[in-house]
C-alpha cells in the first residue's frame, strides 16, 4: 500500500490546497492605488497608510504589478510610514483566500 501524500483527499474530491504566504513582522498587506513609472508606485496598506513602494532590483523583471494588484509590502527602517518595498504579489485565488479568512476587511470597506 502506498503512502498518501499531505492533502491527497481534498485534492482528490475536488478541493485544492491553497498555499498562501502571510506578511512577517513588520511586513503589512496592501493594494495598488497607483502606478508611477520607473518601478514606483503608491499603496494602501491594511494598517491605514498610504506608502509610496518601489519594486527592488531583485524582484523587478519576475514581479510584473498593475493597478488593484494585491500585494505584501516590507516599510522601510528609515520614513516606514510613508515608504516600502513591494515583495510578493497575491494570485487571484490566494486573494479570495485572504478575502474569506478575513485579512483584509479594512481594505474591503475602503474600496
């Protein structure tokens, strides 16, 4: 007899698991208000403020954004409250997760 694999069953009536990675630390949830060029952008973050991002070097040719893109976003040591870097985007079954587990209600009032 085989092993099964973690999750087999759900996969198996038709259920999928859903990996979804979660903001650690100082990290918070937000979505684009506005692209402005040059790999910059503003988003409003979960916890009220609106921060100018920018997309570092390493992610910019692999993470492609546009506006309502749903995205973890890192503030800066220095001016965190008005500035980050975006660092993972959501795919659009994770943000339906992320919609029914709760995470980002006070996005959803917002918009």
């Amino acid at each position: 007899m085989r092993k099964k694999f973690k999750g087999e069953e759900e996969f198996r009536k038709g259920k999928q698991l859903i990996r979804v990675k979660l903001p650690k630390g100082k990290q918070v949830i937000g979505i684009i208000i506005k692209l402005l060029g040059a790999a910059r952008m503003d988003v409003q973050c979960v916890d009220g403020r609106t921060r100018r991002c920018r997309v570092p070097g390493r992610f910019r040719r692999r993470l492609w954004l546009k506006e309502s893109n749903l995205v973890i976003v890192e503030p800066w040591d220095i001016e965190g409250e008005t500035k980050g870097d975006v660092i993972y985007k959501y795919s659009k079954t994770q943000e339906s997760w992320l919609r029914r587990k709760g995470y980002i209600k006070r996005l959803e009032e917002e918009f």
